[in-house]
C-alpha cells in the first residue's frame, strides 16, 4: 500500500482521552429503544418476531453506539419525493459559544453500514459546523423502496434521493463527505449537481478502477468458481438467515469491530450492523445490480470523474492498510491540473480511517474545514499548489511499487483462457439459484 510522505498522519499524536460522555440522545429515539422491553422476549417466540422487531432493535442499537457523543444529537424523518420515502436523518450542531459556518458537514456511510458508525468522530466534527448524517435510502433506518435493476438507472435513483434529501433541508452547499459505496455516490451527485458541492471529501472509496481483466489477475479456479457462485446470491442472505442469532455471527466474522467500538458498549456494533442488515435488503440488492461481483462498479469512477466541475475541490482519505487501491487518487489528481485535488494517506488506518484512527480523521476534516471557510480551496490558491507538490512527491514512489503489484498479480492469456474455460465446466456442473 502506499503512503504519501507529506501527506501521512501515522506520525500524529496520541488521541486524547475522552471524558465521560454526558449527551441525551434525542428523547423519540430512547423512547423507541425502550419500547423493545414490552414488545420483545427471551423465549422461543422471539425468534418468530425478530425480522418484525428488527427496526425496533435497530434503533437500540444505534442509540448505544452514538451513547459516547457529547454533543446534543437531534433525529428526525425528512420525507424525499422519490417514492415519498422516509430518510433517517442525525443533527449535530456546534455550541453556543463557538461561530458556526453555514455550510454543514454531509456525512454519507457505506454499504451494510449506518448513521451509527460515524459515532467516534461527531464531537469533533461539529465544533465550527452544523454535521449532518443520514441513512442512505435502502440502508439503515430510512425507507427501503425498490430500485431499477438497470446499474444507470439505480444510481440515479440514489443520487436523486439525495437531491430531494438536500433541498428538504434547506442546505445550499454541503461539504459531502463519503465512504466507501457512500463516496461512490458523492462523487455520483457532485458529477449531477456540481453546485451543490463545496468540497467533496472521498474516505478510501468504492467503484474508483477498472476491473482488471481476467489475464491480469492469478486468481486459483476454486477461487473464481466461489466468486461466480456467490454472486447468484445477495451477499448478507446468510446474516438475515441466521435470525437472532445474526449479532453473534457479525463478532464471530468481524471481532475486529468490537475494538473499533469499544468506548463503552463493545457489542453494540455487532447489534447494530446486522440490524443494519437483517431488513428489506433493497439497498444491498441496488448495490449488487450496480457492481460486477460486488467488488467492482460496473459504470467506474475513474472513467467519469474527470466530468466532476472543476469548482468541486476534491481531498481523498485513504487508510494506509486498506485493502483498496489509492492508484485512481492519484491519478485523477494528475489529470485535474486546473481543479484542487488532495491525496491523504493515514497510515495506521484501514478501510474504516474513520473508526481506526478517528483524531486523524477528523484532523484532515479540521482543515478542509478551514479551507472552505478562507476559500483557500479554490483554483489559483496557495493551498491547490501545496497539494500538487505533495503529488510530484509521491508519484515517484508509487509508480514502481505499483508495476511491481501487476507483475506480482499477472498470468499469461493462454493460462487465463484455460482456467476460465475450467471454471465454466466447474459452475455448469455446480448450478446455483439466485437469492
């Protein structure tokens, strides 16, 4: 993976320690959550009512997870005019004693994911401006209608929820920031409402490159043969089958989330993404008709992005141990000479920079914060020619480590027509029925 010099915040400071947290979580949400003692049981009658209770117990969850914000958070349901859905909406504004920006943070998660996950960085977040987060429509708490099963068309769908979610609001300009699929979509609405973006921030995200042809990639069959079958499925179908016990499964597959969340209810994330998931899987079936194996966007970023205005400045966040490639990053700094373009690197980060190192995170944040309000963003500004000398200082680096990655990863066409020709045989013999 590969990290910028100047651009690295694996060197930063201890995060300090927080205090204990003295917010009340908006007054409805609680109510909600405690109706979950009178509504749920422990015998085997639960087990009949979990996909019934499941919003129930999602809004528990949630409440848990943001239990470590100080901040006062307000909730509430903004109806959108696409199929008049509801979208799950969080409100975090600064104090009284700090000057407020007019233009808010946007905060968009990623697939499988929630409002609930951006937990570990809101205070932070919102001490000169108004932050807002919301369920992306199909996820979440917000309604789960259904989408076109044209990958085009799908998206649109989703960009324009967020349009209807945008002007429902009342926000002029938005600093957007997305992770994941969630930056997928960012970078989907600034390319249709460029106006609307002050500052697109991108946290290490989805649908960027190409899908390597099948010759460039060493993959063993049983390998493909798994892919190809998996891909006749919704990819959470075994989560939503496992019923009450589906928390349990999420620990068992991601233990690693506990420490991520564990400020003060470690199994609250488990609750959480799998009540995130055990719902209408409107959203994950959307992301599946938009992605080749729901590891590759079939309509990619890095094809598109150069249609993004030029007034958008842009700053990608990677996480240095991220199993996604930072390559489309930098490339499209390349290309965008005239635009603001940022490539940030946090080293001690994985695809989750937000969670794993959440003073870095919101650091990088601060800062474009600051650029927003001195317009030292813009096109022209001292601040675009900092970042184009960060880039001329990396590209030397990242070049060969990245022809050195393809040489790794390669195989000759002959052994590839092979091996496809095999993992036809292999998938016509195995069958399979789509979920």
């Amino acid at each position: 993976m590969v990290a910028s010099n100047s651009g690295s915040i694996g060197s930063a400071a201890e995060e300090k320690k927080q205090e204990p947290p003295a917010m009340v979580v908006n007054q409805a949400l609680e109510q909600e959550a405690r109706l979950i003692v009178g509504q749920e049981g422990d015998g085997i009658l639960s087990w009949f009512r979990w996909g019934q209770s499941s919003l129930v117990r999602l809004a528990d969850a949630e409440r848990r997870l943001l239990n470590r914000v100080r901040t006062h958070i307000s909730t509430k349901s903004i109806t959108v005019r696409l199929w008049n859905s509801s979208v799950h909406t969080l409100t975090i504004k600064p104090s009284a004693d700090h000057p407020q920006s007019p233009c808010p943070f946007v905060l968009l998660h990623g697939f499988a994911a929630g409002v609930g996950v951006w937990a570990a960085s809101l205070d932070d977040l919102c001490r000169k401006r108004t932050v807002h987060a919301f369920d992306i429509l199909g996820f979440g708490r917000s309604s789960r209608p259904q989408f076109s099963n044209d990958p085009t068309l799908a998206e649109l769908e989703f960009v324009q929820s967020i349009e209807d979610w945008r002007s429902a609001m009342g926000i002029d300009q938005m600093i957007m920031v997305g992770h994941s699929f969630g930056g997928y979509l960012a970078s989907s609405y600034a390319l249709e409402h460029p106006s609307r973006v002050r500052h697109l921030v991108l946290v290490d995200p989805w649908g960027f490159p190409e899908r390597p042809q099948i010759e460039q990639l060493h993959i063993p069959i049983w390998m493909r043969v798994f892919g190809r079958l998996l891909s006749l499925f919704n990819p959470l179908a075994t989560l939503r089958a496992a019923g009450p016990f589906g928390a349990r499964l999420v620990k068992k597959l991601r233990s690693d989330l506990g420490i991520r969340y564990a400020h003060q209810d470690p199994d609250a994330i488990y609750e959480y993404i799998y009540q995130c998931n055990a719902l209408e899987p409107t959203g994950e079936i959307a992301f599946g008709t938009m992605s080749k194996n729901f590891g590759w966007a079939k309509r990619p970023m890095i094809n598109r992005f150069g249609g993004i205005s030029p007034s958008v400045p842009v700053t990608f966040i990677w996480g240095g141990k991220s199993w996604m490639d930072p390559g489309p990053a930098y490339e499209i700094q390349d290309r965008r000479q005239e635009a603001y373009v940022d490539v940030q690197i946090v080293t001690r980060a994985g695809h989750h920079v937000y969670a794993d190192a959440p003073a870095d995170f919101c650091r990088l944040l601060a800062h474009v914060s600051d650029m927003v309000d001195g317009d030292s963003d813009l096109a022209g500004s001292a601040e675009m020619e900092e970042a184009r000398d960060r880039m001329a200082d990396t590209l030397p680096s990242m070049a060969p480590q990245k022809m050195a990655w393809l040489m790794q990863q390669s195989t000759t066409a002959a052994e590839a027509a092979k091996e496809e020709e095999e993992e036809n045989e292999h998938v016509q013999m195995g069958g399979g029925t789509a979920n």
